[in-house]
C-alpha cells in the first residue's frame, strides 16, 4: 500500500523564499563584515573578506557599493565629526585601496559608477601627499576615476594629462605656504593656453582655503577629504546640469 504525501505550491513556494532569505542573510553579513574591516582600517582582512565574497557568488557591484564604499564614506564622517584621527583615517583608506585591487577587475567597465575623472597632485617643490591619497582614495570609493601624478609635479604635468585622461577636474594640492602659489599657476597656465573653460579647478592643502580659492579663481575648495568628495560631486554636477 502506499501513501501519496502531497506538497503544495504554497510549501514549495515558502521553501523557495527560506532559502532567498537565507542566501541574503548571508550576503548581508559578508559584506558587513567587509564594511566594518574598511571602517577598522584593516587592509588585510579587506582583502581577504573581498575574496571571500566573490568566490561565494556575491555581485561584485554589491561588494563595492555597499561593503568597501560605505566603509569608507562612514570613515569620511567619522572624521569630520573628530571622532576618529588622521591616522585611523589613513589606515581605512589602505584598507579601502586593498579592496577595490581585488574587486574591480571582478566588474564589467559598465558596471562600474562614473561619476567623473579627477587629476590630483601636489604642485612643483611640494612633497607632502598624505592628504591627497585620503582624498584620492575617497574620490575612488565614490566612483570617480583617478588619475595620481603624485608631489612635485610640475604646473603644465597637470594640464597635459588632464587632456590625455580627458578629465573633468583638476585637483590641486599644495601643503605649504612657500608652495602655494603654484595652484595659481596651474589656473594661469590654462588661462594662458586657453583651456581654462575646459576643466573644473579644485584646491585643497593646509595653507589653502576659500578666500585663496576665490582670489586666483579656483571653482572649488575643500578643507578636508571627505568635503573635497562632496565638493567635486557638486561641481560636476552643476556643471552637467
């Protein structure tokens, strides 16, 4: 004799969504964790927690979006409410760089946000970068494309490689007060080659601030990395409205 032990569609369909529920819960939890190693400053387990996730089938768009840059824009806040220290602020952004060496290549060109392309570095006679790789890393997670020309870099090196990249901003960083007319001639070299309108020009360094930037006609100034994040985004923006 047998028996006919039936299932029906609303079991099979309960039994669907436990197993959806689950998969996201773990999802949720891998990249939580890469989140919180980003905000711990961990480079390491960042790495290692981003290979994790992708080997376990996890969007490498999710992995990026809401693991590695929300952990570092959390850190971004966490340092302009003085919470965390310039040096904790430091260690994320390695840790964020660490991620992004293992996930981007995981990503299709079009699935990676784009928010605009940025050329950063610090003028000719300065050799100060820590601030401008915080702010690169930020402008990274954020979905900027960078391109790094790294200290001492001489006023047309900006321009020509913001035609070469076809860049939307130039970033320019100064660090000391005996360097700091050379944001100025970065603006007067385009003024002179007739590019000026071509580019967005941002400032940023110790010595700077927004009465220097509106004196030698900069479009933005930022005071912290986080800020510059926020300044660049509305820049481009205004400018593509």
């Amino acid at each position: 004799m047998f028996t006919y032990v039936g299932c029906s569609f609303l079991d099979v369909h309960s039994v669907f969504i436990l197993i959806t529920f689950g998969s996201e819960i773990k999802m949720s939890k891998d990249i939580e964790a890469i989140r919180q190693a980003v905000i711990e400053g961990d480079a390491e387990s960042v790495a290692s927690l981003t290979k994790k996730a992708l080997d376990a089938g996890i969007d490498p768009l999710d992995i990026l979006e809401k693991g590695i840059s929300e952990g570092a824009q959390t850190v971004g806040k966490q340092f302009e409410n003085m919470e965390i220290f310039l040096t904790e602020l430091m260690l994320s952004g390695e840790a964020m760089m660490a991620g992004l060496e293992v996930v981007l290549p995981q990503l299709k060109s079009e699935d990676v946000p784009h928010k605009g392309k940025v050329v950063v570095g610090t003028v000719r006679g300065d050799v100060h970068e820590i601030g401008k790789n915080i702010f690169k890393s930020l402008l990274v997670a954020n979905g900027f494309e960078v391109s790094d020309l790294g200290v001492d870099v001489p006023t047309s090196k900006f321009v020509e490689e913001a035609e070469k990249i076809n860049a939307d901003i130039i970033a320019v960083s100064a660090l000391m007060t005996s360097t700091l007319g050379g944001q100025k001639d970065v603006i007067d070299f385009l003024e002179q080659t007739g590019d000026r309108e071509k580019y967005i020009v941002m400032v940023g360094g110790g010595p700077s601030n927004q009465e220097w930037a509106d004196e030698i006609g900069a479009d933005g100034f930022a005071e912290t990395a986080p800020d510059g994040v926020r300044v660049a985004t509305q820049l481009i923006e205004k400018r593509r409205a």
